[in-house]
C-alpha cells in the first residue's frame, strides 16, 4: 500500500505518480462512456426499427379482417 509520504512531497503536492494514474484512470472512464453512450444509442435505433415493423404488420393483417 502506499504511504502518505511518497504521496506527499514536502510541499504538500501530488505526486506525479499518482496524477499519471489518476488522469489514466479519468482517461479510462471517458473512453467507456463514449462507448456506452454510442451502443445505447444503436439499441435505441434497432429498437424503433423493429417497434415500426412489428406496428405496419400488425396494419396489415387488421386491414385484411
């Protein structure tokens, strides 16, 4: 585990060690967001599609009755 003082200097700055894993870390999780937010935006649009087919038959076979 680290300890405060390798964290710490004496001026009481971060170290750059742990700005590099924390900007890695914030990197990470915005790259995972994107892809998150750009898959649920596809589901969203294959859903429509299927919501519109399902719709138009279901038009189709009550004209005919």
């Amino acid at each position: 585990m680290l300890s405060v003082k390798k964290l710490l200097s004496k001026n009481g700055q971060i170290s750059l060690e742990f700005s590099i894993l924390m900007m890695t870390v914030v990197l990470a999780a915005v790259i995972v967001g994107y892809y998150m937010v750009e898959t649920s935006l596809s589901i969203r649009d294959t859903s429509i599609d299927i919501i519109n087919n399902t719709s138009n038959t279901i038009l189709q076979v009550l004209s005919t009755v």
